[in-house]
C-alpha cells in the first residue's frame, strides 16, 4: 500500500528517521519543520496520514492538529501525535484536540506501522467516500456533507468481556456516551452483532472462552457487521496479538489495565469516525436517488437522463450497437387537469399509471424517464427501430386500451399518448438523437394523437 505521509517535528535529525523509516516501506513521505509550514504543507501534498509532533516552539502539535481539524478541507486526514513520554495527560489532550492516534518516543516501528496501516486504510475508504460526494456536487444534487466535531450522538455500544469487574467499570465510565450493552459469551456476542446496530464493539482479548481475535474476525467476515468499527483490550505485553489484530482490520487498541480516560477519547474517536462515514454514505443514497428519480412516478429524472445518455450513445458508437430513444408525451393532459371536479391532483393519478404502464411494456434494459411535465423518454440499447416500433406501440396500446382510475368523475378516464421514435446513426450524439424523436412526437400529434412517428 503506497500512500503518502507528512512528517512534521522542529529537530531535522527526528524528521530524518522517520523519513527513512518510512520511505523503507515504500510510503511517499514529506517534511515540514513547524506548525505553520504544516499547514501550509497539507493542501499542497495531500498526505493521507501526518505525524505530529508534540513539542515544537511557537505552535504545538496540539494547536496544530486543532486547527488541521477545524478545516473542513483537512479534518478527515488522519493525524498521528508523537509524544516525548508516555503521558497519559497528553495522550488524552491530543485525542482531545482531534488527534486520530498517538505514538510515544523511541519510536517502536511495530506500532508506528500498525498505526499508520489502519488510519491510512480507512481513510481511503472515506476518500472513495468523498469522492462519489463530489461527483454528486459537481452534478448539482449534493450538498457538501460536513459534520462538525462535536458531538451529541448517542452511540450504541457492545462490550465484551468476562472480566464482570472491568466490564462494568467501562461501561459506567462510558454511560455518558450513550447506550452500553455487556456481554461475557463471545456467541451471544455474535448473535448480538447481527441483530442489532452497534456503533462500536469492544472486545477482550482476554476471554477465558474464546480468542478475543476470532469473534473479531468473525464480526469482519460477515456481510451485515463487517463495518463496525472494532477496539480491543490487550495486555500491553502481547505484541504478536496486536499485529494479528491489525492485521484482521482492528480500529485500535487499549492496553490493560485500562486508563479510564484515555478508554472515553479513544471511543469518542472511534464514534465520530462512524458517525461521519454513516453520514457521508446515508447523505450520498439519498441526495443521488432524491436528485436524480422523480418523486411522483419514481422513474428517472431529466437529470439522470442528460447525465446518461451521453455514456449511452458513445457505448453504442463504440460497439457498433443499435439504440432507439422514444419521446412519449400525453395528448390533451391539460384537458384532464381542467375538466370541472378534475384538478392537478387528478392529472397526477393519471401520471402515475401512465408511468406504471410504460414500465410495463418495456424491458429491464431500457432506461424510462420523466422528461418533466406529460412528457416521458424511454432509451432502449440494442434496439433497432423494427423492434423499438414493436415497443412503442406497446406502450401506446397499453395506455389507450384500458381507462385509468380515477378519484373523480365516474372513476374512470380515458387517455391517449403520442410517440415520436429515433434512431441512433453514425456521427448522431445524445442531442440529435432527443431532437429527432422529438420532431418525430410533434409530427405524430400533428397527424391526429394517440400514434407513433418514426423519425
Ligand atoms: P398535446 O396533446 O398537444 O400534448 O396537449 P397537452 O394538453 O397535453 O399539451 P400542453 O403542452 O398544452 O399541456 C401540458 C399540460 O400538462 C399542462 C399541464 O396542465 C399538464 N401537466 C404538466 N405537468 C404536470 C404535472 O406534474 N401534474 C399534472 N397534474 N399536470 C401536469
Ligand atoms: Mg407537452
Ligand atoms: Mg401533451
């Protein structure tokens, strides 16, 4: 895995190991000697993991890592605090002002890989994230997902653990930050994973009836948990157990016994990390299907269509394919919305059936669209116009041969559509291609309604 890492210490000598170390491992690494060219650093190089060091004269590792997190251009890098000694207190300010993780001096290279290895990891998958988010912006139909750090969110959380005295220390200590489930058999744990949601599981590795690593593997390997994010409890000697652990997509790790304040900004961490990636995933679904389907007759919108089509012709181009697009509009709608008693309501049955019909007389490889008003385009991919012709007349026979139904009047409407019908030739785009069928609909309407033109 190459991905690219900054470096930021005051003492060049510290700067200089690292760089080696890392660079050893195929990272791509950068240097910055103080706070400030950090900052400045981060935009340009856009490292997917920085290593901070604390102690460093005008701005501090602290200061830094807070104001890298208060930019919602930088937040979601992932920053690594480098302490001088094994401080609780600064361990715990650090995961305070937004640190992802710290590692102490020496250097121990087995963490420092580990750590490095899990944050870079995850942050590729909040970048595949991001990145449809912003294909989604660019389209127009996202807004910027941006959550703040603090934090409400009440979490809910498995512990498990057949240490019943530590286990209930933890959850007393975490109760403030949500709803603690405790747990003592790794199979009921299972169970427990699978049917309820957990923002976070943490595991003992310290079970008299299991290995602690296997209910982790298990809960990666299945489809419905394999997200949730995992801490394990380890005794601080094991270092083998830890590597394993890593290895099998752990989050992070707490060393027993447990300092209590580092066990509430190590979770902390942990939930806002699923809160943000549960956000950034939910805002994606729902804008893209909210922007890009219509929400009366559920088909595709005009949107999608201009997006699509495109992608669509040049596939046909390029594969010497036939395609044929059909443009459907409803002949005399606003006769239906103004009948006496009628209204828009009523026009809006109509729409919908009619949206259902044409669903129905169409294949799966065609692509129904909401033009906008009582105007439909159905794309049909590999269809030469004989048998898009059999198509459209079957979308055409399935509106005007049954009457709609209706909340007015007698409950019953008859309606007819008129079809325009084109197909793709050498050296047409998506555009020629719309505007042909399009003439095609007016010359149909012109020629009396409820019939196909073929351009
Ligand atoms: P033609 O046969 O020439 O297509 O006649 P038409 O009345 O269907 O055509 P026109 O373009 O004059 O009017 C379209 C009407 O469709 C206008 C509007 O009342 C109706 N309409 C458009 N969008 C909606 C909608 O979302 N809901 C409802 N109920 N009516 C709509
Ligand atoms: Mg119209
Ligand atoms: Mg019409």
């Amino acid at each position: 895995m190459s991905a690219r890492v900054l470096v930021v210490d005051d003492l060049p000598q510290n700067v200089k190991l690292l760089e080696a170390k890392l660079a050893n491992e195929y990272y791509d690494v950068a240097a910055a000697y103080s706070g400030a060219q950090a900052l400045a650093k981060v935009k340009g190089f856009s490292p997917d993991i920085v290593l901070l060091d604390v102690m460093m004269p005008d701005m501090d590792g602290f200061e830094t890592c807070r104001r890298l997190k208060a930019d919602p251009e930088t937040a979601y890098i992932p920053v690594v605090m480098i302490t001088a000694l094994s401080d609780i207190a600064d361990r715990v300010k650090g995961l305070e002002s937004g640190a992802d993780d710290f590692i102490t001096k020496p250097i121990n290279d087995l963490h420092l890989f580990a750590r490095v290895k899990s944050l870079v990891r995850l942050k590729m998958l909040t970048d595949e994230l991001s990145l449809r988010d912003q294909t989604g912006s660019q389209l127009g139909i996202l807004d910027k997902p941006f959550i703040t750090a603090d934090f409400n969110y009440k979490a809910n959380i498995l512990v498990v653990n057949d240490d019943i005295v530590e286990s209930r220390r933890i959850s007393d200590k975490l109760a403030s930050l949500g709803h603690i489930i405790t747990v003592s058999e790794p199979k009921k744990a299972m169970e427990n994973v699978l049917r309820e949601h957990y923002d976070l599981v943490i595991v003992s590795t310290q079970l008299y009836e299991m290995d602690g690593l296997r209910l982790c593997a298990q809960i990666r390997n299945n489809e419905t948990s394999r997200q949730i994010p995992l801490l394990i409890l380890v005794d601080g000697e094991d270092k083998d157990l830890l590597v394993k652990g890593f290895e099998m997509g752990i989050n992070d790790y707490l060393v027993t016994p447990i300092d209590q304040n580092e066990l509430v900004a190590r979770v902390k961490t942990q939930i806002r990390r699923k809160a943000y990636q549960d956000a950034l995933k939910a805002n994606y679904q729902q804008s893209l299907s909210l922007a890009v389907v219509d929400s009366l007759t559920r088909l595709y919108n005009r949107r999608y269509l201009d997006a699509h089509l495109k992608n669509i012709v040049d596939q046909a181009l390029n594969k010497g394919k036939d395609l044929s697009l059909m443009t459907i509009d409803i002949d005399h709608f606003k006769q239906v919305n103004d009948a006496p008693g009628f209204g828009h309501h009523i026009g809006d049955e109509v729409l919908r059936q009619i949206a259902e019909r044409i669903l129905n007389s169409i294949r799966s490889t065609d692509l129904a669209t909401r033009l906008g008003g009582e105007e439909f385009v159905v794309v049909m991919p590999g269809t030469p116009t004989k048998s898009a012709l059999e198509i459209a007349e079957r979308v055409r026979f399935a509106i005007a041969s049954v009457p709609f139904k209706i909340s007015a009047g007698d409950g019953s409407l008859k309606c007819t559509v008129s079809i325009g019908l084109a197909s793709l030739k050498i050296g047409d785009n998506g555009e020629d291609l719309m505007k042909k069928s399009d003439e095609a609909l007016y010359k149909a309407k012109k020629e009396g309604r409820n019939k196909i033109v073929v351009s």
